[in-house]
C-alpha cells in the first residue's frame, strides 16, 4: 500500500467519550437506566396496540409509537450517546412474559425515538437476530455475529447499534466496549509513526454484500479526524480477509504492526469496559466514538434457551459530520438518512423466527 501524503496528527482528544474501562466500570449509576413500571406499561401499551391493528412494524413512526414519559428520556440519551460517553444500558424489560414478536415491537418503536432503523444486511433486515447459526468467521461470505466466536472489536456500519437481550448463552458472550479517542490518545503518545498509517485509506473486506457497481472491498481510513471530530471504522478479520482479493491496497509490515497495535490497546483491561447483558437489558453504542465486542460463548443444548438477542441500526438525527468516503459503506453521508447496507434487490424487512 502506497504511502499518502499526511500532514501533522489530529491533536490528542479529550471529549466525553475519551475514558478508561476501570474508572467507567465505577460509575455504572451514570450509564445504567432502570426503566420504571409506567415506562414499561407504555411501551407494552404502545406494542400491543401496534400488534392489535395489524400494522406494519417495518414503517412505523415515531408518531404511530407514542412514548409521553420515556420519551423525553430517550431524547436526553441520544444527545448522551453522540456527544457524551457513547453507550447507555436500558435495563428491567421483563421480556420473559413476551413472545417473539411482541419483544422485537417494544425495541424497534423504542429506537424509533433515537433514530432511523437501518438495513444490517443484504436481505434488508431492520430488526436483526443475532444468534449462533453454526458458520464460521473462515468462510468469507459469513459476518462473525452469525458464529459463535469472539467478535475482536469492531464498529458497524450505521451510527448507533443497540442490542435487546431476549436470551443469554449458557457461558460466555460477555459484551466489550473501548473508546476509540482512549486507543486514538495511547498511539499518538507511544507510536505516532503507527498512528500515521490508520489515518489513511485501509481495504475493508464487504463479505460478499456487494452494492452495484462497488468494489467487494471498502477503502475507509482506521480513523478520520473530519470538521473537528475523530471518527472510528474498524474490523480487524474484515481487513485481513480484504488481502484475499488481488486488487486490494497489500498490508505492509507497518501496517501489521499498527493494527496490532491498535488491538492490543482495545483489548487492554485498562481501556476497555466489561458487561454481561441481562434478559431484558437495551444497550446502545455510538459507533463513531466506540468499538465493541463479544466474547466467544458455548450455548444451550435446548433450541429454545439458545443465546438470542435483537439488533438495531440506526441513523441518528443531530450527529456529527462524515467525510465523503463513508459513503461508500453507508449508501450517503447526510446526517439522519445514513447507513446500512444495501446492494441490488435489497427490500426492507423485518424476519421473524417465530
């Protein structure tokens, strides 16, 4: 890969989501809401009427989803995820009375208040499951979520990702998450000469979710630093496995030694922040600010107790600029109408298992 011209690092950050995993891990007050019983009756209120009418989940509005008291609280939490610490943990859902259906209504209108729900794959899911279907990350048309394997830390492609606990594996699966500006600070301080090479264009494979007349590849920078904000994308298995097509930028050695970095510091316990997400647990995480990850798990043997959890992608409205390269992964970079993926055929939906 050719060296492009860079001129000075982007300075040190020192912003809200700029912080240590042990220091967070203290202050779980600040990041943890319990949702009260009135919250609650108002989202199985809002659900229920939903599922009674028939409509159709995939366009519903904030309009049709009315929250009167938590959704004051769910605006607060938006600005706290793009400008403050970039995560939160909704907790107390009792989603063991819930089916299926009811459950996945519940988080979709809930995001609703937070941002526009997004395609997470080329089949145009909305509403995603993540659950082990026996693939393997070696396969290259296979996204790790769809395994049972340590993830590494990564972003995803839209703005703001949010997981519903329905079910937990019977060991393991812990969720990670680790401040990029935190990882961003350490390189700048021990290795600049590394830190030199993420801020340039870097080859990112698509696994097989190709849009139209798009390399099967992304050339996105490990961080942009664009109109004052410093701005993460990263998978370290999707980058390695780009190296497979023989157009694609090659790796130097530098290169190696610099994303190797980069994950040690991501999976340092000093950095990042543990948590084991409960039955009924909402988290969300502001994918330019953060990365997260799970850890490998060995599920159920009963089908019905396997490791299940609901997935959100979501632009949100108010959030910072990106430079135009996203658009290349995100279909567009305007600010509420960005992200996801979406390649020839895609129609949006919501699948339901059951």
């Amino acid at each position: 890969m050719e060296k492009q011209t860079q001129g000075p690092l982007p300075p040190e950050q020192h912003i809200a989501s700029t912080w240590y995993g042990p220091d967070m891990a203290s202050r779980q007050d600040e990041w943890i809401m319990q949702l009260g019983a009135q919250e609650i009756a108002e989202l199985e209120a809002a659900a229920e009427s939903i599922l009674a009418s028939g409509h159709n989940i995939a366009s519903l509005t904030v309009e049709s989803f009315p929250l009167p008291q938590l959704g004051p609280k769910l605006n607060l939490l938006r600005k706290e995820l793009i400008q403050g610490r970039g995560f939160a943990l909704l907790r107390g859902l009792p989603v063991a009375k819930y089916d299926e259906r009811k459950a996945g209504t519940i988080f979709y209108g809930l995001g609703l208040h937070l941002g526009l729900p997004r395609s997470q794959n080329a089949m145009g899911h909305t509403l995603g499951h993540v659950r082990d279907l026996g693939m393997k990350s070696g396969d290259p048309n296979v996204r790790i979520y769809q395994t049972n394997e340590r993830q590494t830390f990564h972003t995803d492609s839209c703005d703001v990702v949010g997981l519903l606990c329905l079910k937990k594996a019977k060991t393991g699966g812990a969720s990670l998450l680790v401040s990029a500006s935190t990882i961003f600070n350490e390189m700048h301080k021990q290795r600049p000469d590394l830190l030199e090479l993420l801020l340039q264009p870097i080859a990112t494979d698509r696994r097989g979710e190709v849009p139209e007349g798009m390399l099967p590849y992304l050339l996105i920078p490990v961080f942009s630093f664009y109109k004052g904000f410093l701005t993460i994308f990263y998978q370290r298995q999707y980058i390695d496995s780009a190296q497979r097509f023989e157009d694609a930028p090659r790796l130097t050695p530098k290169h190696v030694e610099a994303l190797d970095m980069f994950d040690q510091l991501a999976n340092d316990p000093k950095l990042n922040l543990s948590m084991e997400l409960e039955p009924g647990d909402m988290q969300f995480v502001y994918n330019h600010g953060l990365l997260h990850d799970r850890t490998g798990f060995q599920d159920w043997d009963e089908p019905k107790e396997k490791r299940h959890l609901l997935r959100l992608w979501l632009s949100i409205p108010g959030d910072r600029p990106l430079p135009e390269v996203f658009a290349s992964r995100y279909g567009s970079i305007e600010i509420g109408n960005r992200g996801g993926v979406i390649v020839k055929g895609t129609t949006l939906t919501i699948p339901w298992t059951s």
